[in-house]
C-alpha cells in the first residue's frame, strides 16, 4: 500500500472513531435528559401528591440545597403537626428489600438510602438546638408510581409515592402550631433554597404549591380519612416531641463506657433516659432494656413510650428488676420459689432465738433495722464471708459497728439463710443474686444498651446484674438518678461493682416540673441531708440553677383527728378539681404505707369520687384520682399533689436526744416526703396529725 493509501485509511479510522464518540456523547446527553425529565417528572408528581397537607398546615419545602454541598438537592422537606420528614423520590422498579439491603434489579442502592439516613441524622443534630427530641425527624424515599409499599432500610421508610399522605399523618398530632414554627424557622436555615446563600432571617411563612386546577389530585376517602386525623387530633403532651436542648443534646449523646445522669428532682431524668431508650434503639436497631427498682413504673413508661416514638413498641424492654430476674432464671430453668410470708417466718425464727443480751436488742436498734441490715448491706452485696462483712464500710448506714456486732448480725444472717433454705423458699435477694451468678456462668447477648432510671435504689448485686448485659461497651449502660431521692436503706458505689465513670457523668440542673415555691417547699426536707453517692462522693444534692415557673405557696394542715383531716382532703380535692385545666388523672395523693393510701381510697370512695390504685395504674388516661405510696410515685408527676397522714413529728425539728439508727430512718422518711412533694407541678397539699412540735 503506498504512503498516501496509508494515510487516508487512517484518517478514515479517525473519523470514524470521532463518530463513533459523537454517537456515544449524545446518547450520554439524551440518558441523562431522560434522567433529569423522570428525575422532574418523579418530583413534580411527589409535590402534586403532597399538595392537600399545605391545606392543614404543613409547609412543604420544595428543592432545597443538600446541607454541605453546593449542587446536591432534598426534593422535599416537610413538616407540620406529624414531624419532619425528608423526602427523596425514586424512580425505581423492580425493588427488592433482604437484610436490610435494598436492590433495584441487579443493582445494590442500599448506599443511596443511607446517603438519606444520613441527612436525617445531621438534621437531627441541627434541630436538637431548639429542643426536638431526635425521633421526630424522618427520612422517607418515595418510590415514584407505586402504592401500597412499605419497607425500612438503613432507619429509612421506603413507601410508594402514592403512601406518602397516609405515611405522614399516621403519626398523629406531635407539634403544637407553635413549636411547627420554630422547627420551620430552623429548616428554612438548615436547608437553603438552591442557588441561595443559608440565611438566619428568611420566610416563616412557605405557601402551599399552586396547581392548575386539572393538577389538583383527585383525593380517595383514604386520603380524606388521613386529612381529617391530622387535623382534629389533639398534641401530645410538649416533652414528647420538644426538650430543654440540653436534654435534647444528651438524649444524642454517645459515651465510650458506663455513663450516669443525675440531678436534683423535676431536671427531667426519666424523660431523657425514655428518650434515650427510643434513640438507642432507633440508632443501634438492636433491643433496649429499661429497668427500675420500682415494679409498677415500667408498665407506665411502656405506656408513654407508645406515643412517644409508636416505631418502637416491642425494641424497648419494660421491666423492673426483680422481674427480669426472675423471667432469666425462668429461661435459664433454675429452680426457685419466692415466698414472702414463709420468708417473714425464717427470719422471725432466726431473730427470735436470739438472747436478750445481744447487742442487735439493744434499746437503740430495732427489728427492722437488721432486717435492712441483712437484705441491703449483706444479701445486696452478695457477700459470702464474714470477713468481707467485717471490713465493709457500710454506705449509707451512719450507725458504726464494732466487729462484734457485726459478728451478732453474720450469724443472725446465716441463721437465716439457713432457714430459707430448710423451708425451701428464697427472699427477692435471692433471686436477683441467682440471676446475677447464671449470667457470669452463661452471658446473655440480648441487650445492645441498659437504662437503669433511679439508679440510687438499687443494689450492689443488681447494678452488677445489669452491668454484665452490656459490660463497658460505648453507650451501653446509662445510670440515672439522684442520691438525694434514696429512699431505702443501705447503698453502694460502683466502684464496688468495678464501674467507672470518667468523664461520663452529665448533670441536669434546670427544673422544668415543679414551681418555685413548691421546690423550697420540699427543700426543707432536706437541708441538713448528707449521704454517700453512688458515685463513692459525700453529696449534698445536686443545685438547681433555674425553675421557670412560680405559683401558690404549698402549706401544712394540722389535725387533732382523722375526721377533720379526711374532711379537709376531700375539701382540698374539690377545690382542685375546679382548676381550669386540672382534672380527676391530674391528681395523685400519695402515702407513706398502703395501708394509708387503701384508707384515702376508702374516703374518696363515700364521697363518690372515682379513683385508681398506682398498684394498677399503667399510664392510661382515664378520669380518676391516683391514689398509691410515694414508693409508687417515683418517676411520676402531677399537677396537684396531696400527702395526708404525713406524722407531725416528721414535720418537726430533729429531737435533741436521737439515736444514730433514729436519725438515719428519720432521714430516710425525710427524704421520701421530699420525693413526695417534688411530684407536684403547680399545687401541693400537706395534711398532718399527731401533735406538733416547732418545724423548720
């Protein structure tokens, strides 16, 4: 071939590879119009669908900047009544859903959804600076064209386009008008409008899309039925869905161990710890257990958790201690019969064989102050040895005894123990520490985080119990509580459990439950209170630096007899009951014993005024008085607060001449008339008999 021949061939080659590349760069080009047109046509059809939320107050924000990038676009934001919601429209088919990855065809898209997830997480983040609790945000991907589709990917809800209404309003009424405008006020900044600068001072106000009239969706009676719900549902209550941001930050927060939430009462600890729960269990997508010393606050708790983030009845473990004990030794098939009445028995006969010259019958010391001795100190440590008895520092008991006593109480306790097992029962102790040993022999991988709520009423052997599920890994275990609310005998420190909490300790310090004056009120009860926090430091209770809201001032009503003082409870109770605002499941009397609250009960009963016992009490609403213990009130609130058959003597100023045991219950009973009165909101009623000495 000549030189000439040889180039024409080449030019030809070249041009046709130029062609070639023309062909290929157009095709490119036309795929990617016919992307933008389905991308913009997908997108037009999600904000015709959403169109009929602007009529019941939503705001739908259209085309919206990606925070952090310059050409990425959210196609819709909304928020309203339900919460907030980040929509991404996909034109996808052929969708499949199998652990927890999600594929269009062959194709893997799972990195799209949690490219979503993602987006939902850093606008919780930006949010929780004016208070929304982190489960009001929502990232939906809208699969354009299709109905009657639901799947969860990566903490994403997948749902067809045409679901998106039903899958907004389902949630009900969670923000009041008012809190939608601050939220909107935030998204308006955290999500720019594209080609827009973020701005702090832009529109409140985002009016709904108009549409051509023949644009406007025909709405089925589905749809209608969903409207309607959104808008004649009455808020949840404000904390459910809104926080102190300070609360709202800790509910996020992640720790790389134990960690503990303290603060004085009314700081919000139970509803930060509820919070926790639902965000643990969102973010991990394992098991939550939230447990407490008290038997009946679970069941209330698993009731709020219902409204509070409905997505995660069923991830979230409500039981008390004691409970879960039990149910673990159930499962693992270890014999066990709990009997209290037998268990009174044995320890009758081990005390009764006890000679009068013992020190334990000494006139200082009574029963029950060995009894405590016995199931707090020895049994809720689990200790085996005598020598472990003879050296322990005792927290919380404020009486010193020698080694010979303490020798007395060993044997009182083997005595015992002997006992139990001759009748072939065990004590609530028992099972806890039986529980505690089956788990160190076959751990339980259950459990991804613990929430432990009043921390302070447990024992050495239960924190260890709970500790073992999760051990030290990041955010497994959260202690909550307050040293000052103990209200039983004996304690412990977790370093005696092997705990550490370095650096993992938050306090609370703004009150948001109760008014001023019923905080200085209840403080009384506590001045001179000095006890040993779990935390192995001398405490004083923890200061509260705000309380935002101020009312009438509480008082003590003294009575010579129980006729005059049943007479003004009732009284009380009508008068309160006239309150704007203020109905019957808005009161709680609480007592000292349940004999006393069965007697309040049997009142309320002849004068034909409904109540429930908080034995029974579930969180329901319904309209009756709550009448139960103080025990039985820890972890709740109410708007009005009555405490009848309060002694005077507990009112009093401490006698010159007491006993260090005598002080010690003194303290105890003291503090549990303080938990008692930081129950009320905005009203609190003191009833008193017996004869009054000078009160501080």
């Amino acid at each position: 071939m000549t030189m000439a021949g040889e180039s024409a061939g080449a030019e030809a080659r070249r041009q046709r590879s130029l062609a070639a590349e023309h062909r290929r760069r157009a095709d490119d080009a036309e795929q990617r119009a016919s992307r933008y047109e389905i991308a913009e046509r997908t997108e037009s059809e999600t904000a015709r669908i959403l169109a009929p939320l602007a009529g019941i107050g939503y705001h739908l924000l259209a085309d919206r900047r990606w925070p952090g990038s310059r050409t990425a676009q959210v196609d819709m934001v909304v928020v309203g009544r339900s919460g907030v919601f980040i929509v991404d429209t996909k034109a996808w088919r052929d969708v499949a859903v199998h652990n927890d990855r999600i594929t269009r065809g062959q194709e893997d898209v799972t990195d799209d959804i949690a490219r979503l997830a993602d987006l939902a997480y850093s606008t919780e983040a930006a949010l929780v600076d004016i208070g929304l609790a982190p489960g009001e945000v929502h990232a939906v991907a809208a699969l354009a064209g299709q109905k009657k589709m639901h799947a969860r990917v990566a903490s994403v809800d997948i749902v067809g386009v045409h679901d998106l209404i039903g899958h907004i309003t389902k949630r009900g009424a969670r923000l009041s008008a008012k809190r939608v405008d601050e939220v909107l006020a935030a998204l308006l900044e955290h999500f720019p409008v594209i080609g827009e600068a973020p701005a702090a001072a832009q529109q409140l106000v985002v009016p709904a899309p108009v549409l051509p009239r023949e644009q406007v969706p025909t709405l089925d009676d589905e749809t209608v039925d969903h409207l309607l719900d959104g808008v004649l549902e009455a808020p949840i209550e404000d904390w459910m869905a809104f926080l102190d941001p300070a609360q709202a930050k800790l509910v996020r927060r992640n720790f790389n161990g134990p960690a503990r939430i303290r603060g004085a009462a009314g700081t919000g600890k139970t509803v930060v710890g509820l919070h926790r729960a639902a965000y643990l269990a969102r973010a991990t997508g394992g098991r939550v257990l939230f447990t407490t010393y008290i038997r009946t606050l679970p069941a209330v708790l698993e009731s709020l958790l219902e409204r509070l983030a409905p997505d995660m009845v069923g991830r979230v473990d409500f039981v008390n201690v004691h409970a879960f004990a039990n149910r673990l030794l159930k499962e693992r098939g270890v014999t066990f019969a709990i009997d209290t009445l037998e268990a009174q028995r044995a320890f009758s006969d081990a005390w009764n064989v006890i000679s009068a010259s013992s020190p334990l019958k000494a006139a200082r010391f009574t029963r029950r102050y060995w009894e405590d001795e016995v199931a707090y100190v020895i049994k809720g440590r689990g200790l085996t040895r005598f020598d472990e008895y003879a050296d322990l520092a005792r927290v919380g008991r404020k009486h010193a005894l020698p080694v010979e006593v303490r020798q007395a109480v060993w044997d009182l306790y083997e005595a015992y123990s002997s006992n139990l097992r001759r009748r072939g029962v065990c004590d609530f102790e028992d099972t806890v520490l039986l529980a505690r040993d089956a788990l160190r022999e076959l751990p339980l991988d259950r459990y991804d985080a613990v929430i432990v709520d009043e921390a302070q009423d447990l024992s050495c052997a239960m924190v260890s119990l709970l500790h073992a599920l999760v051990g030290d890994r990041p955010d497994g275990l959260t202690l909550i509580g307050d040293g000052q609310q103990t209200i039983y005998p004996g304690g412990y420190t977790l370093g005696e459990v092997g705990i550490s909490l370095t650096g993992r300790g938050v306090v609370l310090d703004v009150n948001h439950r109760n008014t001023a004056e019923i905080l200085d009120f209840a403080k009384q009860m506590v001045t001179d209170d000095q006890f040993m926090d779990i935390e192995g430091i001398d405490g004083a209770g923890d200061a509260v630096s705000a309380v935002s809201r101020s009312g009438e001032q509480p008082g003590v009503h003294h009575f010579a007899d129980r006729d005059a003082h049943d007479a003004a409870l009732l009284a009380r109770v009508e008068q309160v009951l006239r309150l704007v605002g203020t109905g019957h499941g808005d009161v709680g009397i609480l007592t000292a014993t349940n004999p006393q609250a069965d007697k309040v009960r049997a009142v309320l009963d002849a004068a034909g005024v409904p109540s429930v016992s908080l034995k029974y009490y579930a969180g329901k609403s319904s309209k009756q008085i709550r009448v139960g213990t103080i025990k039985r009130a820890k972890g709740l609130e109410f708007k009005q607060v009555l405490l009848p058959h309060v002694p005077a003597k507990l009112l009093a100023d401490a006698p010159e001449t007491e006993s260090v045991a005598d002080r010690e219950r003194r303290e105890l009973d003291r503090r549990e008339l303080y938990v008692g009165m930081t129950r009320a909101r905005d009203g609190l009623w003191v009833g008193s008999l017996g004869k009054t000495r000078a009160s501080r």
